[in-house]
C-alpha cells in the first residue's frame, strides 16, 4: 500500500513539474496539424489574412505571377501567424498570414495553469502577506538607486609618463651561467 502511494505521488510530482508542459505541447502540435490540414485543403476566411513585405536583395529577381502554398510561422509581439501563401513582387517577398489563435489561446492556458499550479501572485491580485514576511523580491527588481556619476580620469593624463629599463629585471644576484650542485634529498 505504501508502494502504491509513493508511486502515484511520484507520478503527481513529476507530471507537476514537467507533465503539463508536455501535455500542452501536445495539444499545440495536435492544433498546428489540424490548422496545416485546413490551409492545404484552402478552408479558411481570405478576409483575415494579414499581408507582409519583406525587402529582398538578391540580383535577377523576377515577379511571380501567383501565390504559392508556403508552410511556416512567425511570432510577432505575442502573436502567433501562421503562413499560408507567398510570392515575389517588385523586389519583395509577400507573406499572407493567418493569426493562429488556438496556438494563442493554448499557450495562454499553459501559461495560466503554471501560475496557477505554482502559487506565482498576477499583478492584478491583492495577496495579503503575512506581517512576518515583509522581504519581497519584487523590490530588488522593480526598485533601483538612482546615482549621477560624473567620473574624471583626467588625473591620469596629467601625470608624465614614466618608463622602466627592461634589462635591469632580468639581473638578479641569482642568475648564474655555471650549473651549480643538485640538492641532496
């Protein structure tokens, strides 16, 4: 009975700890597959499609009459798109995007759940601590001192410029050209 306890608290820690993760990895894989399954059968709005121009610098360049299918996706200020056609105009590359919001919303949710999971405090919430506890982390990132520094080096270039004589360090009372008598152990 013990046995069986442990082992399912084990598998509780570690699906806690990494299990999820991979859960909503899974899911967003199973979501792209599904969403690459529509684009190639052409079985989305061609309203929501966002254009993109990207400057191409390659000689000899010709324009393509047409769109061609293109596979891809890029992620621009926390939007996920996905690419479903391109082609080449007037020295650009033109990429028609879809947003891909079951992407968006899974990873929203990955992310919620591992704040949730971890007891990690959202900005909106007013968690009361207790008076014990008053050391924040939050203080050591948010807060800073603020300090004009107006360093000078120009001390140094006032002073002149002092040269040693490298060949007086290698004379030392030392140095002999006779091989002297080993020490005896």
């Amino acid at each position: 009975m013990k046995k069986i306890a442990a082992i399912l608290l084990l598998s509780l820690l570690s699906f806690n700890w990494f299990g999820y993760r991979i859960l909503a990895d899974i899911l967003q894989q199973q979501a792209d597959i599904a969403l690459e399954a529509k684009l190639d059968q052409n079985d989305y709005d061609e309203s929501r499609l966002v254009e993109m121009r990207v400057t191409l610098d390659l000689p000899y360049q010709t324009n393509w009459t047409d769109f061609e299918r293109v596979d891809g996706e890029i992620e621009i200020d926390g939007i996920h798109y996905k690419y479903v056609k391109r082609k080449v105009q007037d020295g650009q590359l033109v990429l028609m995007c879809l947003p891909n919001e079951e992407k968006m919303r899974l990873q929203t949710a990955r992310d919620d759940f591992f704040k949730l999971v971890n007891d990690l405090q959202h900005p909106n919430q007013n968690k009361k601590s207790e008076k014990g506890s008053s050391f924040s982390l939050n203080s050591f990132s948010t807060e800073y001192w603020s300090q004009k520094n107006d360093w000078s080096i120009a001390a140094l270039h006032n002073e002149p410029l002092h040269y040693r004589n490298t060949n007086a360090v290698f004379l030392s009372g030392c140095y002999t050209n006779t091989p002297g008598q080993p020490p005896e152990c």
